[in-house]
C-alpha cells in the first residue's frame, strides 16, 4: 500500500484522535521530506493563548514518523519501529498556521540498510522544525527513532 497525506489524515482519524481533533494534518510526503500543517485554535491552545507543546509535538513527530513508514514499507521487510527518546525547544509563541518540515529520509535509508544488512537494531535521530506563516521558527524537536528487523520466528 502506497502512503500518502490523505491516507495518514484517516488514520489520524481513528487512531490518533488527539492528533485529528487538533488539527494535525499531513500535507506532503515523499521519499525524502514530510511536512505537516496545524493551525492554532481554541481547541489546541495553552493558558498562554498561543499552540499547546504537546500539539507541536504530535505534529512533529509525525513529519518523522511518517517518513519512517514509508521507508519502512519500502524496504519490504517488517521492521519494528519505536520513539526511544527526544527533546524540544520553543522559541516564539506559536499562534497562526504552524508547518512542521523533516527532510531527513536519505538518513532513515542508511539506518534501514544497516538494521537489515547487520540484523542487529539501529537507532537514528531525526529532526522536524516548526515555522510559523511568516517562516520565523516557533519551535525544534527531535526525535530518536529505534528500528529492529522482526525475525521470523
């Protein structure tokens, strides 16, 4: 199955909900960049009047996520992924349209080819920047993401 933005914003739908009520939405996805989109609303918003951390970051692990899916059905074998650590840091207020960017895809080829080559579980970090409309950076996360090739047993 092909995965493209529309097919991750009906997932979001029944199984991320937190995500899809919050406006979190998937706009680009190729072989090498994911960018997701969410707009600050009542719904998605701190004390503060400006986007919830936790918003920021299911946008932003999902621009890293989703390009290591689809990496990960590219390569056709079943490879087991999981969020193993990461950090933030917030530099402005993020209120308006917040479009998260990971461009990192090259970086989840070679950790793919290293688990399947070697066998053994490979761990790479991959990081999403959060802009607002006017591309002043709001927010930066980080995301180290853990891959093990499934046996077959």
């Amino acid at each position: 199955m092909n995965i493209s933005p529309s097919k991750l914003n009906k997932y979001l739908m029944f199984k991320l909900p937190a995500a899809y009520f919050t406006g979190v939405r998937t706009k680009h996805l190729d072989d090498t960049t994911c960018i997701v989109k969410v707009k600050h609303r009542w719904v998605n918003q701190n004390p503060f009047k400006s986007m919830f951390w936790a918003v920021q970051g299911m946008a932003a692990e999902l621009t890293t996520g989703a390009l290591v899916i689809k990496k990960i059905r590219g390569s056709g074998k079943k490879i087991s992924m999981l969020v193993a650590s990461n950090n933030a840091s917030f530099t402005k207020k993020a209120t308006g349209k917040i479009t998260f960017t990971c461009n990192e895809g090259d970086k989840i080829d070679a950790a793919i080819k290293q688990a399947i080559d070697t066998g053994e579980g490979q761990t790479i970090w991959l990081h999403a920047n959060g802009v607002n409309e006017e591309g002043v950076e709001v927010s930066s996360f980080n995301f180290e993401w853990a891959l093990k090739v499934k046996s077959n047993n």
